[in-house]
C-alpha cells in the first residue's frame, strides 16, 4: 500500500486540496522463504481458532522438516506438568500416551527445558514404555519454546518424532528450531489476541453501561422522583403542582423513550436490506452531514454479491475507519474508495490529517477491525505517517475463492 500525496492545487486560488492518485493495493507477497512460507500457511485459515491455527502449522512443520508426527506441549500452571494442546500424526492411541507428562521426564521436558534443543530414542523414554503404541517411531527432537516477550520464561516444549535416527546438529534439527521460534511467537499472538478481545468485551460492556446510566438511568430517576411528588400533591388536592409533576413525567418519559431509540441505533446491526453499497452511500451521506470533512465516496463494482456476514462485517470496519477520522485526525478531507482488484475485493478509508504519532498496530479500534476482517477471511492494512494523514486499507478474496489460486 503505497503512501499517498496531499497536494495543494497552486492553480486554484482557494487552495483546494485534491488527491493526486489512488492508492496501491498490493497483493500478499511471497518470497519463497521459510517465515514467510509458514505464516501464508496460517493466514490461509484466519481463524483465531487456537486448535486451527496450531493444526495448520504443525502440518507445515511436519511436511517441511520431513517428521512423521509432532506435538506440542503448554505448561500447565502448576510448572510441574506438560499437556498436548495439538498434534498431528499421531492415531488417537498414541496421542492418549502423549496428553500429559511429568516435567521431570529427560526426553519429554525437563532435559528440553534445561539444555534447550535436544534428540532421543522413542525406546529409551520412560514416559513411553514398551507397551505403549509408538513402535513406528525410533527417535524424537524437542525444542523448549521460550517467550519472545519474556526471555527465559518457557511456554513449552514442541517435539517431533522421526522412523530414523536424528541427532541435534543435523538438517531437521535446524528447521525444528527455526519452526519453535515461529511457535513461540504464534502462541503468544494467540494469548495477546484473546486477552486484547477479552479487554475489549470490557470495555464495550462497560460503554454500554455508561451510556444507559447517562441517558437512561438518570432519566427514570428523575420520573420516579416526581411519581411520589406527584402522589403527594393529589393527596393533598392540589391540582397545580398535580399537574406540573404530571408534566414533568409525562417529558421524562419522552426522554426516556428517545435514549432508548438511540441505545438501538448505536448497538444494533445498520446494514441496508438493500445491500452494502447502499449502506455505504447511506453512511457516507450521514458522514458528511455530521462532519466538517469533505468525504468522496468512489463506488467502482457494480454490484457486491457477498455472503450478509461479509457485508456486516466490511460495513463495521468502513464506519469504524470513518468514525477515526471523525474523531482524531483533524482531516479535511476523506475518501472511501471500493474496488475490485485481483481477485479481493478492497475497501479504502483515507484521510489528510495529522496522522498518528504512536504506533497504530496496538490501538483496540484497529484490533477490533482485524478481528472482524479475519471472520471473513480478509485482511487490514494500515499506514498512518505525521502529517500525511492515515490509510486503512481491507481487503478479502471473493468469496469461495482458493487463495492460493489468486496469488498463483
């Protein structure tokens, strides 16, 4: 996604702004080497799906390293024992034998844990007992998985086993260590996207909260208050103070009815049954009438003929885009631009405001938005740089589509 030019018109005397081009869509890139590899491997699933997401890497793992089976093991919270949380290879017989072990096993743990990469025979463990179903395997390599975060805190073990010998210099060796590395990191990813979503759950059940105890809560206070005034004043046949507290409910109500009505607005689902480029052309119009920002709205397919949880979620992201803007970059002018381009269909909300001046990957907005683009299989990219304003771009292949085809 290239950066953008703001650009000041010297021919108009009102110095107009104008967009100088469209912005660049570029396609996921593949170079062919190993990290980049095994990360279009588990993209091609986007789910946050832990047992997905750890099935599809081990796969890979398995097939490039040419083991028979591997596992990987999470310390429990008692750091005494380790337990499977996914494997492949392995029948349902030998996975039972593998679900939990001790840390103090040599070959399993501990010897991992204390000396790092570390090879053995399936025979000689004593986890695994000649009466145990791993015949088919004659060695193991195992990796401890160390947090990228917290050096020297261990998150686990990742093992491999072979039907032939294998020692800790050899060529699987090296690609087993390479591929704990890109574990370690996907485990944590996996950890921190459950705690920011779980964070997120927070705060918006505590928005809701808020919003109900500001427009509502105080509201039904209010009428209740006057209820009792109002049933003094009739006790005491006073017809004028009846009838102002009567009034006074009666406008409380109304109030009440219309936080209500906007509670519903702000939290339901918007999508036009007329489809998403309508809602599009409905949001952008409510856009430029709420704000001060000159908003281009660019339509460039014909029709979108997705799936309604395609349309929700696209419509969620463009208004959560659009809403940044409003709030933060001080822009004067925005576009939102939809294409069709290689295969995806792309979404672009661009501003020419301040930009940001921390990095924009952490922000919780911006998670929620890669949160809903994973649900549909797309992506979000996003540029935002001081003074030349910010760009966030989603895009999804079609529908139906095998990803792997469009990059062909």
């Amino acid at each position: 996604m290239s950066r953008k030019i703001k650009s000041i018109d010297e021919s108009d005397p009102n110095g107009a702004f104008y967009w100088t081009r469209d912005p660049e869509f570029v396609l996921p890139g593949r170079n062919g080497g190993l990290d980049t590899c095994v990360e279009q491997e588990f993209a091609s699933s986007r789910s946050n799906d832990l047992k997905t997401l750890l099935n599809t890497f081990l796969e890979t793992a398995t097939s490039f390293i040419k083991a028979k089976a591997c596992v990987v093991r999470v310390l429990l919270p008692d750091e005494q024992t380790l337990q499977v949380i996914s494997a492949v290879g392995l029948t349902g017989e030998e996975l039972e034998a593998e679900r939990i072990v001790e840390l103090d096993c040599e070959d399993c743990g501990k010897d991992a844990f204390k000396h790092g990469l570390c090879s053995s025979e399936v025979d000689t463990c004593k986890t695994r007992h000649s009466d145990r179903p791993h015949r088919q395997f004659r060695s193991a390599i195992s990796i401890p998985l160390e947090s990228r975060n917290t050096p020297g805190v261990m998150l686990g073990v990742f093992t491999l086993f072979f039907d032939t010998p294998q020692s800790t210099s050899g060529h699987a060796s090296a690609m087993a260590v390479s591929f704990s590395d890109l574990l370690a990191t996907l485990l944590e990813h996996i950890k921190a996207t459950r705690e920011a979503k779980r964070e997120e759950l927070l705060m918006e059940r505590q928005s809701i909260a808020n919003e109900i105890h500001d427009s509502l809560a105080q509201t039904l206070n209010y009428a209740r208050m006057n209820t009792t005034l109002l049933s003094d004043a009739i006790r005491n046949n006073n017809e004028v103070m009846a009838t102002k507290y009567t009034r006074d409910i009666d406008e409380a109500l109304e109030i009440g009815q219309k936080a209500v009505r906007t509670l519903i607005t702000d939290f339901r689902s918007e999508m036009d049954p007329a489809g998403l480029l309508q809602a599009l052309q409905t949001l952008s119009e409510q856009f430029r009438k709420q704000h001060n920002i000159v908003l281009d709205c660019s339509i460039r397919v014909a029709d979108l003929d997705l799936p309604l949880e395609h349309e929700i979620q696209a419509y969620h992201i463009v208004r959560e885009a659009l809403s940044n803007i409003a709030k933060h970059s001080n822009a004067s002018h925005a576009r939102l631009i939809v294409d069709h381009l290689c295969g995806y269909y792309v979404f672009t909300v661009e501003d020419n405001g301040i930009g940001t001046f921390s990095p924009v990957e952490g922000h919780y907005g911006i998670i929620i938005m890669r949160e809903r683009s994973q649900r549909i299989g797309g992506e979000i990219k996003v540029e935002s740089t001081k003074g030349l304003g910010t760009c966030v771009q989603l895009f999804f292949p079609e529908p139906g589509t095998n990803r792997r085809a469009v990059h062909a």
